[in-house]
C-alpha cells in the first residue's frame, strides 16, 4: 500500500474539552457483527462464542475469486496509514491491533474521544491478544490522505459520521464498510470514488466498555474484503496489512455473495429475537414456525439478488447456537438504543419488492417492530 509521508499539522489537538454532551461518548458500546464464527477458523466450539457475528464461509468460499492473505501474525507488511471511523467495540480493536503491528492509525470520532484516544491510546484486554495499549492519533475530522479508511460506526448513525471523512480529504484510500445491512455500500459510492469502495464483512465478538476501552472476547477476528469495483492488488496489500495485525483476512471476487450471505442469517436473527424479546433458544423453540418461514424468506430474496443461500443449513446453524445468544438488535432494544430495523429489514423488504419476492411474515415482523416505537434512528457515533 502507498505509504504517506506528509502530515499536516492538524491531525491533533492539544485543546481538551470538558463537554459531556458530545454525542461521540454516549453511543453504544456493544459493536458486534452479527453473524456466526466460520468454521474454519477455530472450530465448531469456537463458533458458539460469537452468537453476534455473520458466517459467510459457506457462499464465499463459492466466490470468484477467493483470495487469502498469509496467515502469520509477524509476516511484515509496509507501514501503512489507516483512518477508523468509529473507534468503538470493532473500529477501537482493528485500530489498536493495526497500531500494535507498526502502523500508522487515526481514529476519526468526536471531541471528548479524540481527546481520551491521544492521552491514553486504546486499551485493549482479549482473549487472544492478551491485554495491551495502543498509541493512536484521533481527530474530530480527516484532514489528510490516507490508505484506507475503516468505516465502523453503525448504520443508524452514518450519515452523520460521514461528515468527519470529508471526500476531498481521503486522495485515493480504500473506503471499506464493516456495517451490517446491503444497501450501504451504493450510498458511499455516490459520495467517494467508487473504484475505492470496498465493502468488508467482519466476524468478531468486542465491545467498547468505555472511550478507549475495548474487551475482545472472541478468540478470533475475521474479514472479508470484498470490491466489485476495487483494485484487485490494493485489496490484497489490505488484506495483507490486516492479517500481519492479527486479523485473519480474505479477498472474496463476489461482492453481493459476501455482504448476502450476512444479511441472509442476521435478518431472520434479528427480527425474531428482537420482536420477542427472547434468547435465540426460546425463539427457535417457541417461534419455530416463524423462524422457518424468516429463513424461507430471505433465502429466497438472496437468490433474487444473485447470492447462494441454503435454508437448511441456516436452520442448523442456529440450532447449534447456545440458548442464550442474543442479536446485536436486542441488545440495542434492551438499551433503548436506535435499531438498524431499516437497514436490516427495510432493505430486505425492499429487495423483495424490487424482484417480486412474497415475504409476509418478514413484512409483519418488521411492521410490528416499527409499531413497537422503539427508536429506529439517531445520530451517536464512536
């Protein structure tokens, strides 16, 4: 990857602030990727353990394709600089393990956890990685080219994080999106170069306990670059710099097979355990009916869509959940924090609308919880 040199004399601030309203430190902590562990990576056993996290092994091993950077945490890779959109439980741990292996990091996120980032770093206590710290650079905006930008926040508050990565700022980077949902990705290609976009699905368990404070609780992180745009070898030298972080990484060729395959386990997942308010294991038991129909549903809209989907194996997989999983959508529920029912459901209803897919129970669920008034919308980020 292009290696910058020149740094603006803005990138920090010595200025501290005493706001405690910054919107920046009350958003959610929990940033979890709703899909299950693949398994390929660490077992059966392992997968369990992230209830929250999209398994995409299974259409993107399929992908045209499929790339996979060197397995080696010590492989070394040029120094790159990366800017993370969202420092919170999986833009602080990527930023902290990509500082950690030499790079350069700037963590884009409001004043009071620009502030904490530059005095104290990120704070990291994993499972895998043991228990380290981190020096980053943080600022309220980008204000120079970098390689590749994270994009971590969640989809409720984009549109509003957007405005700290100014397009004239990022030159030529890698914008690639760790958000949930499958409309994103067109959204920041009208905004940025769209030759640069490259949507990545990540599988991880990490919360953000407080502003720099990260517990990673999975024993593994996992990404897949994707790109149908993107330049082939500028996804590889990414994929590259990830791994020698620590991150187990893939080029997937399929775009829409990746960012599919998540949205075809996490939409049923979602919607069913958030309506009810139930653990995955009383859900799959009580509801069962409806849950059969949800994957039904959404295998159906992702064959539309052009992706692979296997309704029988998404119905194993969550049987092989523990009872007690619950959706990063519940957990927003239960937090009174805004859902991502639009990205999630609204777009798989309007997917199915655009190809003439029936999805009725996946309409009544998703009116139900928009019924429900629990906030569907905000503008807090990391």
């Amino acid at each position: 990857m292009t290696t910058h040199t020149t740094h603006t004399t803005h990138t920090t601030h010595t200025t501290h602030t005493t706001n405690s309203t910054d919107k920046t430190d009350t958003a959610a902590t929990t940033r979890t990727a709703d899909v299950p562990k693949s398994p390929d990576a660490a077992g059966t056993a392992k997968a369990a353990e992230a209830a929250d996290t999209a398994d995409t092994a299974d259409t993107a091993d399929t992908a045209k394709g499929l790339r996979t950077a060197g397995t080696t945490p010590a492989t070394v890779a040029p120094r790159s600089t990366v800017a993370v959109l969202g420092p919170g439980g999986t833009g602080g741990l990527l930023a902290a393990l990509l500082s950690r292996s030499g790079h350069r990091v700037i963590c884009l996120a409001g004043e009071a956890t620009a502030d904490t980032l530059r005095d104290s770093g990120i704070r990291v206590r994993s499972r895998r990685f043991g228990a380290f710290t981190a020096a980053v650079e943080a600022d309220t905006e980008l204000r120079e080219p970098v390689d590749a930008c994270l994009i971590a926040v969640k989809h409720t508050s984009l549109d509003a994080a957007l405005t700290r990565v100014p397009p004239t700022a990022l030159g030529d980077a890698l914008v690639v999106p760790l958000l949930n949902g499958v409309e994103h990705p067109a959204a920041l290609r009208a905004r940025y170069r769209g030759d640069r976009v490259a949507p990545a699905v990540i599988r991880v368990e990490s919360a953000r306990v407080a502003p720099g404070v990260i517990e990673h609780g999975s024993d593994f992180v996992e990404v897949d670059l994707t790109g149908a745009t993107a330049p082939g070898p500028r996804l590889d030298a990414l994929a590259s710099v990830l791994t020698a972080a620590g991150v187990t990484t893939r080029v997937l060729g399929d775009e829409a097979a990746a960012l599919w395959a998540k949205m075809a386990f996490l939409a049923p997942f979602a919607l069913l355990t958030t309506r009810y308010a139930l653990p995955l294991g009383e859900a799959r038991t009580r509801h069962r009916e409806e849950l059969e129909s949800l994957v039904a549903e959404t295998a159906a809209v992702s064959r539309a869509c052009g992706a692979p989907a296997d309704p029988a194996q998404a119905l194993a997989r969550y049987d092989a959940f523990p009872p007690t999983a619950k959706s990063s959508m519940q957990r927003d529920a239960e937090a009174g924090r805004p859902l991502e029912l639009d990205a999630i459901g609204g777009a798989l209803l309007r997917a199915a609308d655009r190809h003439g897919v029936p999805v009725p129970v996946t309409a009544r669920l998703v009116r139900e919880l928009r019924d429900a008034g629990l906030p569907a919308s905000g503008h807090s980020f990391d």
